[in-house]
C-alpha cells in the first residue's frame, strides 16, 4: 500500500472516523484533539465522545456498520493502487501549510506524486468563459513560475484553471509542475471536458481531494475546496475574473489565511477584469509579469530556462512564430485594435478601411495568432 509504513489498522481508524455520515470536519477536528488518534477515539467510549461532541456522538454508534465497513475495503483497495494515496494528519507528507488554515481537512486522498504538496506554490485562478487573451496569460505565467520551482496549484474547472495547470505541466519535467484540487472524489474525472488533462496531471503532477472516492460533483463541493486551494500556496493570482467569480471566494479566502493576493489589470470596458480590479483597489498586488510575483514571494532565484523539448502541434499552435505584418494595413489594424475587444463597426471608423478589407486582414491575423474573435463580432489582440 502506498502510505509510507501507515499501519493498515491505524488508516482503517482515520477512514472509520471520516467515513461516518453525519461526522463533519469540525466534530472530527473536536475528537482528535480531545483524544488524540482514531484509535484512541473509537477506545473511547460512547459517553465520553458525548462529552465531546453532545448528541452527534449517536452517530458513531447508530451507523449501518457492515456499509461502514465495504466503503472503507473499497478505499483501502483504491489506496493500494499505483499512484493512490491517502494522506491523513499524522502523515509526514501532510502538506504543513494546510495545517494553517482554521479547518484543514482530516486526511486527503491524492493521485499522483504528493511530494509536489510539499513544494513552495501559487495557486493560478480565473473565470471559466476566459478570453482567448485571458488563457495565454494564465498558461503563460504558469510556465514561467513553475519553471522557477513552484506547484502551480488550481481547481481543474475550465477556462483559466485549465490554462494554468497546462502551463504548470508544460515547464518540463523537474520543474514546479502542477497541483489540482477537485470537488469531487479523487475516483472521479470532472469536469468531463477536461478529463484528458485531469489524466495528464496524475501521471505528471499530482490531484488532490479531501471528499470521498464517489463523491458527485454537487455546487457546495466547490466553495469548500477553494480553501484547500488557498491553504497550499503562498499566493493566488487571479488572471480573469467577473464581480461574481467564485476566484474571489479564492482570492478572499486566501487573504484570510495570510497569503499574498495578486491580480492581473486588464480593460476598463471588459466584464472579466473588473473583479480583478476590484481585488487591486482593496490592496491585492497588481502584476505585469511573473518575475513581479517571483520577486514578491522572495524565495526563489530568477526563473530557470525552460528545458528544450519538442514542442507537439497542440504547443505550436499555442505560442506561434511571432507575425510580421504583410503590408501597412495590417500593422494599423493591430494599433487601432489596441488591447481592449472592439467591434468590427468600432474598428472600420478608427482605421477607415472597408468591412471587406478589414475581414481579409483580420482573418490572416488571426491565423497568425495575432488575434482572437469574441463573440459579438468582435476582436482582440493576443499578446
């Protein structure tokens, strides 16, 4: 079994404890420290555990205990496959950082290599409907810090997330890699868009869960793990972000824990940059590029060269040959264009150029990755 000399019997106890219905974190946290390991607990004594727990104490006792017992056989065999780990509080590979925060979870089930929980991390979140702008950023800036050494830590969710653990994945084997925490059980591959990645980071990074194997997706899961999130890193950088993102749960949660805040500006006019904004105006560092976050953290040397590997169509299409302008229209079209999404109207009165020219130019920039089309006709630079 992959639990570093973990007595069968002792990691029986700590799945007994977390297992039992009704026995939430708080009530655990309540039991351990009143009584010390699981083992203790469960010697304990019913009457002992009300004094401790007051009436929640039934349920250790009035449990379906045969159910109880096929749940935590079926974990114990899900633990003993390669890359399978259950990581309780008492293991030397309990990430310390998360013992921080005011409810660390009670153990963690983990695919992967866990000793990238122990690494120096930022964690790297956005929106899910990020511009093609906002996606280049993230997986940008992960690459570069995870070159650096650092776990690029997200939630796995599309849009930025996804971006971020592709950029952390992409540093090249020995670097910081990537690091996903899932609101579901580790067993579970969610959302099913990103199962191809989600497969990639437990072969090359490492994910992390603290519900149980079989565990839905279901919209509390996802609040309650942006605290893991948070707890594991020395900061967040939130890339793209609408005023109702969940980011800023992150964002908030991460303040709350002591960790460093960042956020990227981006256009007065664009929705998903005015929670980044507002993050920045309530003291959350503003950032340009990754050596300001490097630089802030102030705990490692400049970022390391990227190692030289062949890059697969997918990368080639993601960082293309910068482009050269073909002809004086085209460069104009890029200034007039700016940073900030434009229409195609808003664009024919500043360059005064026919709809027709402007859609030839714009689509030959596009194929040179040069720019983006958004919905609503329009279009924005990239880089």
């Amino acid at each position: 079994m992959n639990q570093s000399g973990l007595a069968a019997a002792s990691l029986h106890d700590w799945l007994r404890l977390t297992l039992i219905p009704g026995i939430g974190g708080e009530s655990q946290r309540k039991l351990l420290a009143a009584f010390g390991l699981p083992e203790q607990i469960f010697a304990a004594g019913h009457l002992a555990h009300r004094k401790v727990i007051a009436s929640k104490a039934d349920l250790l006792v009035d449990v379906d205990h045969a159910a109880l017992e096929r749940k935590i056989a079926a974990t114990l065999e899900w633990a003993a496959q390669p890359g399978c780990h259950i990581i309780t509080l008492d293991d030397g590979r309990y990430p310390p950082q998360l013992l921080e925060i005011p409810d660390p979870p009670t153990l963690l089930y983990v695919r992967g290599d866990p000793a990238l929980l122990l690494r120096p991390a930022l964690a790297v979140v956005g929106s899910r409907n990020a511009t093609p702008q906002g996606l280049k950023i993230a997986e940008d800036f992960a690459r570069t810090l995870a070159a650096a050494g650092l776990t690029i830590v997200s939630g796995l969710a599309l849009g930025i997330d996804a971006a971020a653990h592709r950029g952390g994945l992409l540093a090249g084997t020995g670097a910081g890699s990537t690091a996903a925490v899932i609101g579901t059980g580790a067993d579970r591959l969610y959302p099913a868009r990103n199962q191809d990645l989600a497969r990639q980071i437990g072969e090359q990074g490492v994910i992390v869960s603290e519900f149980p194997l079989g565990t839905p997706a279901a919209a509390a899961n996802f609040p309650r793990r942006n605290r893991i999130i948070s707890g594991l890193v020395r900061g967040v950088l939130v890339v793209e972000a609408a005023t109702e993102s969940g980011s800023l749960i992150t964002a908030r949660l991460a303040g709350e824990q002591g960790r460093e805040v960042f956020a990227i500006p981006g256009s007065i006019h664009s929705p998903l940059s005015r929670g980044c904004h507002r993050l920045i105006k309530q003291g959350a560092k503003l950032v340009e590029s990754a050596q300001d976050i490097l630089e802030e953290l102030g705990a490692w040397s400049p970022p390391a060269p990227i190692s030289a590997t062949p890059a697969t169509s997918a990368e080639s299409d993601a960082n293309p040959e910068p482009f050269a302008a073909t002809n004086d229209h085209a460069a104009q079209v890029l200034a007039q264009l700016g940073h900030a999404p434009c229409t195609l109207d808003e664009l024919a009165e500043r360059t005064s150029l026919s709809a027709d020219t402007l859609l030839a130019l714009l689509l030959d920039l596009e194929l040179a990755g040069r720019i983006a089309p958004l919905p609503g006709n329009r279009y924005q630079q990239l880089g």
